[in-house]
C-alpha cells in the first residue's frame, strides 16, 4: 500500500503513517507468527500539572484498592498480574492515572514510540550526550524555529522523511530535548537498556495516545500498555519543512522572511522496509 499524501508544508496529527519496531512480538523457531492479543484504548492524560508519574515496578502505585491488604505493598505491577524476571522488576514504567484508570507504560516503550521511531534515532540517543549526538539527525546549522507555528529541519541522510515530526521535537523544542538528553547520561548510571528512565517528550497536558492493552486488574481498572500504535501531534498547528543533506542541491538558509515549499510527498516504494519496523497511524 501506498503512503497517503502529506499535506503541504505540515507535519501534523493524521498526516501519515510512520514506523516504529515492534512489541510484544510471538515468535515460533526465529520466524515471526503474531502479537499478543490486546485490546486498543485510547490513553489521555489529565491537564493537571503532575499527568505522570515515573515509578520502578516494584514502587508503591497510586490508587490502592480498599480491599488491597494493607500488610502486603501495593506495587505497580504484581507478581499475580504479570511475571516478570528478576532484572526486569528494576525497570521502570510511566504510571498515568486518569478517569478510566491507571495506565502503566513501560519506559522502553515510550523510548521506542516517542523518541526512537528508527535505529538511527536510537543510536544518536544512546550513543553520546545529546548536544553532539543530534547532529547525527538534522544539520543543526540549517535547522530551527522560525517562529511560534514554523519550523524548519534539514535531515542527515538516512533520517527517513516520514521522522521529521521526531527530528524536530526532539531537537527543536525544550521539552523534546530535556528528555533526550536524559537517555545517555541516565546510561551511564545503568547497567542494562531495560532501565531505560524516560518520561513523555512533549508537553504532557491533554497529550493522549492509542496502545494495544492488556487488564492487569478489574476493580479498580489498571492495564498494561504492551505497544503505542498512535499519537495525537502535541503541535496541531506547527508547520514544519525539512530539507535533506542529501539533496542534489545546497538547501536554503532560512529565516522569518523566507517563504519555504515542502518536498513532493515519498511513496511506500521508495522507502527501505526494515523487519523490525511496524506500522502506526498519527491521529487528528
């Protein structure tokens, strides 16, 4: 199938599909044979100044239950609700309490779904502090904010044209960036990626996503998010142009008054399919 056109010039929710590596995958002898069945909820956070919290497994969880035995800690997730070895009871996840619920989001995912849509992103995140590393993404000397509703980013070579919206988040805006640098230098301290500490690289408030659930518990509901499938564009209204390194011409410096056109639109066809990439939708 063909990608949908991209709007002109626009980089915004339900422009297109985009990829990231899979979760929660079943494998039979090496090959692929499906997922876990889950059921698909949208997930919204409260415009409240703490939407989230950051919590290992093994933490006290918000909203214990009044049966709950008060002897025993009320952990995040249960050895009861789902298993988990003994390394990764040391990861932590994104708890969101919200009026359907609490949400946990294991950090590796939301590394993979917010910040690491390819290899290339997750190398430059995990690979040198940020200020350096970014460069690996966009030419920074061709890139920035023209102003509150225009930015602009010129792509390294093989930063897919579907991944400007990342590009551009994370190394455009603060809060983008804040949690971007948080991934090497919280590495260093780390003895494994599965401990990987990351909270939500935009601005949180109203932020909603869709992700393939499971119920951990019925009263009162908690679920586990195994994998993000969409995003609603924290920028609805930003325009955002890229440029490539890789143009056959030098791309244009920019500035407020400099009116900027989009590239035509890429097809599924010219795009390099990779096996641990997967299909999701932005939202409107």
């Amino acid at each position: 199938h063909d990608l949908p056109d991209w709007q002109p010039g626009r980089e915004h929710a339900g422009s297109g599909p985009i990829h990231m590596k899979r979760r929660r995958a079943i494998f039979k002898n090496g090959i692929f044979v499906g997922r876990i069945e889950a059921e698909t909820r949208t997930v919204t956070l409260r415009k409240n100044e703490s939407p989230y919290q950051i919590l290992k497994v093994e933490d006290e969880s918000p909203g214990r239950p009044e049966w709950y035995d008060e002897r025993y800690p009320y952990k995040v997730i249960l050895q009861k609700e789902y298993r988990l070895s003994q390394e990764a009871r040391s990861s932590k996840c994104i708890v969101i309490d919200n009026d359907e619920g609490v949400f946990i989001l294991p950090c590796q995912e939301a590394f993979r779904a917010f910040m690491a849509p390819s290899s290339q992103f997750a190398l430059a995140l995990t690979s040198g502090p940020w200020e350096i590393a970014r460069n690996k993404i966009v030419n920074e000397e061709d890139s920035g904010i023209i102003n509150d509703k225009e930015w602009f980013v010129t792509l390294r070579m093989r930063i897919k044209d579907t991944y400007r919206f990342w590009a551009a988040n994370m190394c455009l805006t603060v809060e983008g960036a804040f949690q971007a640098r948080k991934i090497y230098s919280n590495l260093l301290q780390k003895e494994a990626l599965w401990r990987v500490d990351v909270g939500i690289p935009f601005k949180p408030q109203g932020f909603s996503f869709e992700c393939r659930t499971i119920v951990l518990q019925e009263k009162p509901r908690k679920y586990l998010c195994l994998e993000v499938t969409g995003l609603t564009c924290p920028y609805p209204d930003v325009m955002i142009y890229y440029s490539r390194d890789n143009r056959g011409d030098t791309a244009k410096k920019v500035s407020e008054k400099q009116a900027l056109q989009p590239h035509v639109s890429v097809k599924r066809s010219t795009l390099e399919q990779s096996d641990d990439e997967f299909e999701v939708t932005l939202n409107p």
